[in-house]
C-alpha cells in the first residue's frame, strides 16, 4: 500500500491553488434583486404554458422596463 500511495502522489502532486475575493457587485440593490426575481418567474411561466398574445406583450414590456432598471442603476 505504501508504494501504491508513493507512486499516486508523485503522480498527482497537490497543487497550491490561491483564490481570490468575490467581486460584489455593489450596483445590484434589492429592487434590481426583485426585478430579476419577477423576470424569471415571466420566463418560466412563458416557456411553460400557452400565452395569449396580451401575455407576450406584458411580458417584454416587462422585460424593457428591467433592462432599463438594471442600465440606470449600473450607470448610477
């Protein structure tokens, strides 16, 4: 067994690996968090039933309006 774990280790030497911090996006505030939240839920339930045209139209009126959210609140 000892031989076994010398030649496995020789083989696969550990590595010293260094992480780095997370970058936060301080941009991001609750109501983009919400926006987000919603937009997914719109999405799913797009992708998942049958839409009357209204419902389409909401939906990607919603999504300009969260596009325009996220951009204004990147810019402030």
């Amino acid at each position: 067994m000892g031989v076994f774990l010398h030649c496995y280790n020789h083989a696969f030497p550990i590595k010293t690996v260094h992480m780095r911090d997370t970058i936060k996006n301080k941009w991001i505030t609750q109501g983009v968090k919400i926006s987000s939240k919603i937009m997914r839920l719109l999405d799913n339930q797009r992708k998942m039933t049958v839409m009357e045209k209204k419902g389409f139209e909401y939906i990607e009126q919603y999504r300009k309006i969260h596009r325009m959210v996220k951009q204004e609140e990147k810019r402030k």
